[in-house]
C-alpha cells in the first residue's frame, strides 16, 4: 500500500488525475446531469482501486451522492495544485485525502474549508489525533485512514519477539537492522524520543532534538540497509538476510499469513502511526454533499470495513467498533501509538534532513 | 570528396534538426535547471523565483565535497576497471570467427535491456548471504560458511562495472575490428610475444579510443544512483542519491538543481582537463 506513498507513481496518477478534472471542467452539463456529485481526491493506487471497489458503490447507494474518485499523488504535489486552483476560485477535488504536513502547510494559507462538527454523527468516537485542528480551534480535517509502523522481525532468526523499540540499540543485533532511510519517512526521532527521552515533546527544542541525533547514531553500527525502497527490505526480512527492522504492520501481516516466517511486533513503547485527513477546499461548492460524505466515512461500520477490506487502522475509539480481537490486532493495538511530529517536518525540515543525511552517511 | 564552406542560409537545413532537439531535449530543460537552482527555498512551502546564492552555500562543505569526492572516485574507478577489462575483452572478440562474434555481441546486448532495477536486484541476490554465491563456494568446499557480500563497496562496483561493460565494449569494438593486423604480425616477425604485441603495439596505437572510452564510462557511471542504493551503505550513496532525495522527498528543487548544476561542472571540468592533459602529451611526442 505504501508503494503510493513513495511517490514513484504519483506523477502518473498526477495527470490522470489532473486530466480527469480539467475534463470534468470543461463539461459542466455531465456534471449538472447529475443532481448530486463529488469528486473526491484518494491516493492514487492501492488505496483509489480499493475505495473504488469497496467504499464508493455503497456510499452512492446509501446516500445518492455520486463520487467521481480523482487520483491524487501523494506529496506535496497535490497541494500546490489546489492550492493554486482555489486561489482560482475552482476545486479540482471537493474532499481530497491529504498528509499530516500537508494539512499542516494547507493550514498556513486557509486552504481548509472549516467542518462543522455537529454534522458528523461520530465526532465525539473519534480518536483525537484524528481530528486535525486550525490553532484556533476549527476543525481542518477528519481522519480518513491510518496505519502503523511497528518493529518486524524474522521468526526464525528471533524465536522470541522483540519487546522494545530498545531492541534496535541492542549490541547483539549489530549490523541486522532495516530501517527507513528518510528522517521524514522513518519517524525514528520520535521512537528515540519515546524510547528514551520520556516522550515525543522531548523534540520540542533543538537540545533535545540534537539529543536524539546522538542517542540515534548508536544505532548506525546495527543496520544493514537504509531502505527507500520497500520491496527490497520485505524480502530480506523474509528470506532472513536481515533478521529485524521497521515496517509497515499490516503487510507484514499479510507476508506472514502467506506462511513467511515474519511477524510484527507492537513494542511497548507503541507503534508509529501514521494517517490521512479528508479535508474540504475553500473552493468548493459541494459543503453539504462533503459533510455527508465524511460522516458517511467516519460511521463505526465503514471503518470497520476499511480495516477489514482495506487493512487501514480505524480512527474511531475500539468500543464502538465490531471488529473482532483478532480483526482488530491485524491493523491495529491498545498500546497508545507513537504519533510523529509533523509540526516539525514543516518548520524544520531542512535542518533535520541535514543533521539526519550526515547522520547516516557520515 | 572537396567539402565547402556553406554560402547560403539552406546549407545549413541538414543541421537544423539535431539543433531543434538539442535545443529542446537539452539547452532548455538545462537552462530552466540552472535558473530554479538560484530560485529562493521556501521551507515548509515549495520555491519562489529570486536570485539568491544561498542553495550553492549550503553545498559548499566539507560534508557535500566528501560525497561529491566519492561519486567521482567511484566514477573514475569504474571506468578504469571496464577499460581495463574491455580492451582485452574486444581485441580477443574481434579475433573470433563472425558467427563467434555476432553471438557474443547479441549476448552483451541483451544486457542492454535489463533496467538499473533488475541488475540491483539481481546482484543484491546474488551477493546475499541465504541464497548468494558464497553458498555455491561452501558447497565446492573453498568456504566454511556462507557470508553476505553485500552492501559494501565491492558490491556496488561490480554492478556499475556490470552494467557499463556492454557499453565500452560497443565503442571500443569498430576501432578494435578496423586496427590493422599487419601491425601486430609486424611485432610478432620481430621477435614480440603475443602479450608485448598487445601492450607496445595495439594500446598505443588506440589511445585516443580507450581515451573517449573512459570519458564516457565516467559520465555514464556518474549518473548512477540506483545501484549506490540497493548495494551500498550510506556512505558508498552518490551525489546523484542526494540530488534525489531533495528532489522528490524533500521537494526543494532549487538545492537539487544547485547540486545539479554543481555536479555537471565539475564533470565537464574533469572531461576538459583530460582532453587537454591528452593533446599536451601528444605535442610533446
């Protein structure tokens, strides 16, 4: 699922998604045909083709809204684009699936239509990191999906599962981790500062910032590959090569029922979570059918059919939910998560992918 | 055959085409790379247009030139080491019969059209301590157990030699297979042994070929950033890794364009210094 997010599609799924809407422009009678519409922007990929197959059907049936799903790169690309299209006064997607730092830079220019809270049934079920806020206190976006990055390891290489993000500093596991090359993608600040620091708000000054990059280099001894590239460490995870590392829980999930000898491991210090927002552009005209839309999205059922079919975390509190234990620890866990700092990725992301590329290359 | 200056404008048309395409294909795109890498970096944002310097300071250091140094060296070293193996390797080739040949060249070829990722991948494999080379050593006996030869420096050499052998051995073959073969029987008749004759007469007499060889081994391997990744550690990543990695993760194209724009300099500086070291010594023989 994350190869979208990884970008590497996204200038493809950008044009067809950028062709769809200037298409779906220019012919306002389609458009005005049909009575009620909205086109909503999803990461183009695994998670469109899923929507598209599981989600929108139902959603059309249920409440007679017809959703034109649009493909959207994941990135910031989609930003921009409309960004720039609002400044415009048109909306390329009504409700559009966005990043975290992508709510957050959204936010600096109002690019959010506020939601009003009262119209989505669940608000009160929803868990509160999903509800991403303006610092006024409007509400920007309601969670759309979530998924964990938790500690994986190779069964026969580690007949006991690993307990602690700690085991990553462990001497014993010299040159045998996998982790994610990208201080961005891998949130490994965030797992130190929990591991170590006493938590994620120890990043709230460069002192402790720079603390982190220090207690974080005494793991450079221990890994064996930096990864961008997905495919390349679940195979070495599978096949043993390298025994441990971070990735996503619901594949290796996946990789382990197909009868690999992985598992994923939720550490005590909890997993990374990491999710998308539905979020609704100042520029669009479809209000009504979006708050419909994300209510529709945030209802207990749907979420629990998104795990169920999709394989996303649910945003909604686990009492509320009928997702079985066993359906419910495939995407998900009681540990409270580790949630990254994406405040920080905005407004010092150049100097933390400085310290972070001479972190690990130096 | 007396060639003529052009008098006219249309006796230029036969070169208005590669023209248009470098044009297009080249000078603008370079161009636009060159203006955006002065452009201001917005952080959190995306680029305004400006003139500013910052993006070339933030490359001058002693952490960029370390990498910058390496993608150089890894260059250098990867265009001596097809060299090194391709001259032999076509001068041999070229004394085969033409069905030998035509199967070992339709052979290299066919590595042509295997992309970066395949020969990553296959490599990382093969260099792989569960299913890798060294179980086969183990199991003739020459090894106790088998061990992962990858990532490491080795690892990435051999696939960046892998993959640009085919291309010297096709620049290197027209001038091996048009070499006069009378010079070497000449050698021979006066008492040279096959290896003197290869090093005293057939080397020197393709200088300049093995020269163009190297230079466009070393531009070819400078582009590389694929197999740095799949096969190497941190420090074994590219320039052209980094370049990547602000312009499509960090989305700050004016620092990518700047490192860029770095990078082609100092490759078209090395080219030049090479030509000019090569004609100096030809004045001087």
């Amino acid at each position: 699922m994350r190869k979208i997010l990884n970008s590497s599609i996204s200038r493809r799924a950008m044009l067809g998604g950028t062709a769809a809407a200037i298409g779906a422009l220019s012919m306002p009678s389609i458009l005005r045909a049909q009575d009620r519409s909205l086109k909503v922007g999803v990461y183009g990929g695994y998670f469109k083709d899923s929507f598209d197959k599981n989600i929108f059907p139902d959603f059309t049936a249920a409440t007679g809204i017809a959703v034109e799903s649009i493909a959207e790169p994941t990135g910031e690309a989609w930003l921009v684009q409309l960004e720039q299209a609002a400044r415009a006064g048109v909306a390329p997607a009504d409700v559009s699936m966005m990043s975290q730092v992508a709510m957050l830079k959204g936010q600096s220019t109002e690019l959010w239509a506020p939601i009003d809270t009262s119209r989505i049934k669940n608000y009160d079920d929803l868990l509160p990191q999903f509800v991403n806020k303006y610092p006024d206190g409007r509400v920007a976006g309601i969670g759309a999906v979530a998924w964990y990055i938790t500690l994986v390891s190779n069964t026969d290489a580690y007949p006991e599962a690993p307990e602690s993000w700690a085991a990553l500093w462990d001497p014993a596991n010299a040159d045998k981790l996998g982790l994610l090359a990208l201080v961005s993608n891998s949130f490994l600040l965030e797992v130190t500062a929990k591991t170590y620091l006493g938590g994620t708000d120890a990043l709230d000054t460069e002192e402790g910032l720079n603390k982190a990059f220090e207690k974080l280099a005494e793991v450079k001894p221990n890994v064996r590959l930096w990864y961008r590239d997905e495919a390349q460490f679940e195979q070495a995870l599978k096949s043993g090569e390298i025994p441990m590392g971070q990735y996503y829980h619901d594949v290796t999930g996946l990789a382990a029922a197909d009868g690999h000898p992985v598992r994923s491991t939720f550490p005590k210090e909890g997993g990374i979570q990491d999710s998308g927002c539905w979020a609704l552009s100042r520029a669009s005209d479809k209000v009504e059918e979006a708050h419909v839309f994300i209510d529709y999205m945030s209802q207990p059922e749907i979420q629990a059919t998104l795990s169920r079919k999709v394989g996303t975390a649910p945003t909604l509190k686990r009492d509320v939910l009928d997702l079985t234990a066993e359906e419910f620890a495939s995407v998900s866990s009681d540990i409270d998560p580790i949630i990254p700092r994406y405040d920080l990725y905005q407004t010092k992301s150049d100097w933390l992918n400085q310290k972070w590329t001479e972190l690990i290359v130096g | 055959m007396r060639r003529e200056t052009p008098q006219r404008l249309t006796d230029y048309a036969p070169i208005a085409f590669p023209a248009i395409m470098l044009t297009v294909f080249f000078v603008i795109p370079f161009g636009t790379m060159i203006s955006v890498s002065f452009f201001q970096r917005q952080q959190g944002g995306f680029y305004t247009p400006a003139f500013v310097f910052s993006n070339y300071e933030r490359f001058l250091s002693l952490f960029f030139a370390n990498v910058l140094g390496f993608s150089l060296m890894l260059a250098v070293l990867v265009a001596i080491c097809c060299v090194v193996l391709g001259v032999p390797f076509t001068y041999l080739l070229t004394r085969l019969t033409r069905r030998a040949q035509i199967i070992w060249m339709v052979v290299l070829l066919s590595v042509l059209s295997l992309s970066e990722v395949i020969i990553g991948f296959a490599w990382s494999t093969l260099f792989s301590r569960t299913a890798g080379i060294t179980n086969l050593l183990v199991v003739l006996g020459l090894m106790e157990k088998a061990v992962a030869l990858s990532p490491g420096f080795p690892a990435v050499l051999t696939a960046m030699v892998y993959q640009a052998l085919p291309y010297t051995i096709l620049v290197l073959y027209p001038a091996l297979i048009r070499l006069d073969p009378t010079l070497t029987e000449a050698a021979r008749t006066l008492g040279a042994s096959p290896l003197r004759a290869f090093f005293t007469v057939v080397v020197p007499a393709l200088r300049t070929t093995i020269m163009a060889t190297l230079i466009m081994v070393f531009i070819f391997a400078l582009g590389s950033y694929l197999l740095p990744q799949i096969l190497g550690r941190p420090q074994h990543w590219t320039l052209s890794v980094l370049i990547t990695d602000q312009a499509i993760y960090q989305s700050n194209m004016p620092f990518a364009a700047a490192m860029a724009v770095f990078l082609v300099l100092v490759t078209l500086a090395m080219v030049a210094l090479t030509l000019f070291a090569g004609r100096k010594r030809e004045a001087a023989t």
